[in-house]
C-alpha cells in the first residue's frame, strides 16, 4: 500500500471561503486569512470555466431563483452573489469569514444591489438568519483539489442542514469524483526527464531525489486526455441534498480496468465533475467539469505518483484501491492511501475492466435492472 498526504497548497487553491468550527484554530485561521490575498480572487475569477458554469446554471434557471431567498457560503469578492441577483432573487445573505467580506460589501454598493445582497463577516457556523427563516438555495463554490481539499464542503453540509428548507436546492446538486491510470508523459517530460543529462553531465541522482519529493504528496499539475491509460472510474458521488460529514470524513473506492493500448502507468490521475439543477426544459444537467479533456480550470487535475512504473499491453487489466480521509491533525487536509489490486482481489459488481466474466455479469445486471424497470412501469399502468 502507497499513503501519502495530501499538503498541497498553492496559488491555484480555491477562493471560496469554509467556515469549520474544529480545534486546529491555527489552520482556520491560516485558511481565512489566505483569502485576504486578492491575487487569489483573480485566479479564481479568470477562470472561465468555474466562473461561467455558475452563472450559466443560474441564468438558466431563472424560474427557480425569481423572487427566492439565497445563501451564498464563503461568498469571496461575491460574484456568485451578484449572479443570483441577477437571476432574480429577492434576497441574498452572503457568508464570508475572511476580511474579503468588507471589500464584498463595497462591490454590493458599487452595484446598487445592498437591498438585495446582504453580506455578513462571519463563519457560517455563527451566522443566525434574521428571523429564523429558511433560505430557498444555498449556493457555494467549495470544491478544492480532488474536489475536497480544504474540506469546505463540511461547512456547506452544515449550513444545508441549519438554513435550506426541505423543498430547496444545492447549487452545484452533485459531485463525482473520478480517477484513471495515467503515463503523466507530461509531467515526466517537464518535473523529472529534466534531470537526466545538462550539458553532458549525468544529473540522474538529482533525478532520483526530485522524483522521490514528488512521490510524498499529491501533485497538483496539467494532465492531457492522452495520457490516461485507461477509461475514468467512479471513486464516489456526492448527493448534496443527502450527503453527511461522515461521508465526507473517510471513505475508499476499489475499481478494476483494463488499458487502451501498450502504456506504462506512473500514478493515478483524480478529477471532479460538479452537476447543477437545471429546469426540466433543457436535457440533463449543467456541469462543472474539470477532467483532462476539458478546458482548464485553476484545480487543473491531481496526479498522484506511484512509487514504481507498471508497464501494461494493450488489454492489460489493472486493479486500485483508493482511501481518502480527513487528517486528524488538520481537518482541511487529507491522507489519500493508494494501493495497487492483485489479480486475486475479487472485482467489485458491476466492474469495467473487459474481462469477459465482468462482462457477462455485468450485461446480466443491466439485463435485469431494465426488466425491473418495465415490470414497474407495468404495475403503474
């Protein structure tokens, strides 16, 4: 088994702001105040991805922000906030727990939106709503590297279960994690091959030393499509309506599958795809996608580098074990275990690996889950 920890921290984190009530107070207040960077927001709102994919969602979906009351958690220079003014809220409290907040405000006024966007400095684990009204749609952009990094998403958890009524709505509704086998030629070609010969002279142990510093935490780089080896898998899916901190806490994915062609596998390769509500009108849902085949994003992708080369024909199945868990001694980061299966592992059901037995089983789930399907259409009738 491969663990590491996951310390990443750089320009490219996110600007949305967490409000955890937890013991390691120097973390939070090392988190907030890095937000007070405004070099951060300029990242984060030259993003174009990120940035239009909230608007997008909101504009969208006019009918459900037309007259209602929303939350922004970790609301930033408040760009979300304006959207959902935009969209037609009626009221917007906007929770920010760094000093950014003051300058949020002032944008607010520069807007002439102050009676709409209300924004309050403070965690959202303080924040009382005036009233003790319930809000329609709590919007945030919490998501991190490998989508939870900074583990905001347990303050938004908490602010759902305090201030969302029972027929609101999560904006994004869903995230997923995903995961594949990958050559990292690019990263190989730029971080590491880099060392092998300058100016004539054998750099190799300096090689070996870089190589091994990459290895001891998650590595937070630009990844093309090509260089997976393998199709993506599921590691997990958060329902934001239904998920809990436990969830979020700990959790561990097991996939099997198989290669494309011949390759060699150096690490494992994490995105996250993030879904929003849409109006029944338009065909599945809008997405925040950050995967290697889709524009860049400020998360870009997370490489994590295996401590040996697995050379694969084309074919070949490959077997992972991914555990994710919160550190106990800083709750915004993770520990992420990987281990690489054994062919005596059994497979988990259904499986995509190709061999012909997942094959079969996995036809046979979907034979009987549509036959399911029509005898329960058939009694409704």
């Amino acid at each position: 088994m491969y663990t590491m920890k996951s310390n990443v921290r750089n320009e490219s984190d996110e600007s949305s702001d967490d409000c955890s009530d937890t013991t390691d107070a120097n973390s939070n207040l090392s988190y907030f105040s890095s937000y007070e960077n405004l070099d951060v927001h300029r990242l984060m709102l030259r993003d174009r991805p990120r940035t239009e994919s909230y608007r997008e969602a909101m504009l969208q979906n006019r009918t459900l922000f037309e007259g209602k009351v929303v939350m922004d958690v970790g609301c930033g220079t408040g760009i979300l906030s304006l959207f959902a003014a935009e969209a037609g809220a009626c009221k917007v409290y906007s929770i920010e727990a760094s000093n950014v907040a003051l300058i949020a405000r002032d944008i607010v006024k520069r807007n002439n939106l102050q009676n709409i966007i209300e924004v309050f400095s403070c965690q959202v684990e303080d924040f009382i709503l005036p009233g003790s009204e319930k809000v329609d749609i709590i919007i945030s952009e919490w998501m991190g590297f490998y989508l939870l990094h900074e583990s905001m998403l347990d303050s938004v958890v908490l602010a759902r279960d305090k201030f969302l009524k029972e027929s609101g709505c999560m904006f994004p509704c869903l995230a997923t994690i995903y995961a594949s086998p990958s050559n990292l030629n690019g990263f190989y070609n730029e971080e590491i091959s880099f060392w092998d010969n300058l100016y004539g002279f054998d750099f190799s142990v300096v090689r070996e030393a870089v190589l091994q510093n990459k290895q001891q935490s998650p590595q937070v780089i630009l990844v093309d499509g090509s260089e997976l080896t393998a199709e993506p898998e599921v590691v997990k899916q958060f329902d934001l309506m239904n998920v809990t901190v436990d969830d979020i806490m700990q959790f561990e994915s097991q996939f099997f599958t198989s290669s494309i062609q011949k390759n060699i596998c150096r690490g494992i390769v994490l995105w996250f795809v993030c879904e929003f509500p849409t109006e029944p009108k338009f065909k599945g849902n809008l997405t925040l996608s950050t995967a290697p085949s889709c524009p860049e994003t400020h998360w870009k992708q997370t490489a994590i580098v295996l401590p040996t080369e697995i050379h694969l024909e084309a074919g070949d199945v490959i077997g992972f074990s991914i555990k994710l868990s919160q550190s106990s001694s800083n709750h915004r980061h993770y520990n992420i275990q990987v281990e690489v299966l054994s062919d005596e592992v059994e497979h988990p059901m259904p499986c995509n690996c190709g061999l012909a037995r997942c094959k079969l089983i996995k036809a046979f789930m979907k034979e009987q889950h549509e036959l399911d399907d029509s005898d329960e259409a058939a009694s409704i009738s």
